[in-house]
C-alpha cells in the first residue's frame, strides 16, 4: 500500500478548507437598504494577471458609509454585473442582495446579487 506524504495531506487539507470558505461565502445571503453615493470600475494587472470589478459606494439607512464588490460569481450563476453596475443609479435608493462578508484587511468586500429600487 503507498503512503501519502504530509505534504499531501496538507495541501488536500487546504484545498478542502478553501472550497468549504468559498461556498460559506457565496452563500452567506443578506440585505440592506442603501443610497448609492458614486460607482467605479477597478483594473487591476499584476504581472501576466488581470483582473477587472466594480465598486458600489453607498450610506446606509443608520448613516454609515458602506462599499459592496459587484463581480461574476460562478456559485451563484450570476453574469450579470455590468447589467448591475449600468442600472445602479447615483442618488436613488436601493434594497440590495449581498453574499459575502467585508473583511477590510483583506480587502473583501460583500458581493451584489440583485436590487430592488425602493423609495426613501
């Protein structure tokens, strides 16, 4: 019978916690209702990497400044971010659908995966 080695172990071991975090993330539903303040577009190249997302920026209904990520995510069969980005109006107020949580040391954001306008 062939041993594994602990390298092996460990490296299985990662894998399996990095898909369990990824999956708690991406379902992880919630909502909050938000006036949006300004949008961006974020391009980031590092090295032969590129990568490309949107930024929400918004005050929440107790005054607190808030940012949301608006990206793709394949856990949720979400496509549809430009679509988003285009429809969030600045000004306007919205109900929103987040998964995801902030964590600013890492610069994680809570993702967006639907809105309704509501009136203020």
């Amino acid at each position: 019978m062939k041993k594994i080695s602990l390298k092996a172990v460990i490296l299985i071991l990662l894998l399996i916690a990095a898909i369990c975090v990824a999956l708690f993330v991406s379902f992880n539903d919630h909502s909050k209702v938000v006036t949006i303040t300004d949008k961006e577009r974020i391009y980031e190249k590092r090295g032969d990497t590129e990568r490309s997302y949107y930024l929400v920026f918004g005050i929440d209904e107790n005054g607190n400044a808030i940012t949301f990520e608006n990206t793709d995510t394949i856990w949720r069969g979400k496509w549809n971010s430009s679509d988003i980005q285009a429809a969030l109006e600045i000004g306007k107020t919205y109900e929103v659908e987040l998964i995801g949580f902030r964590i600013k040391f890492l610069s994680m954001y809570e993702n967006v995966i639907g809105y309704t306008e509501v009136q203020p």
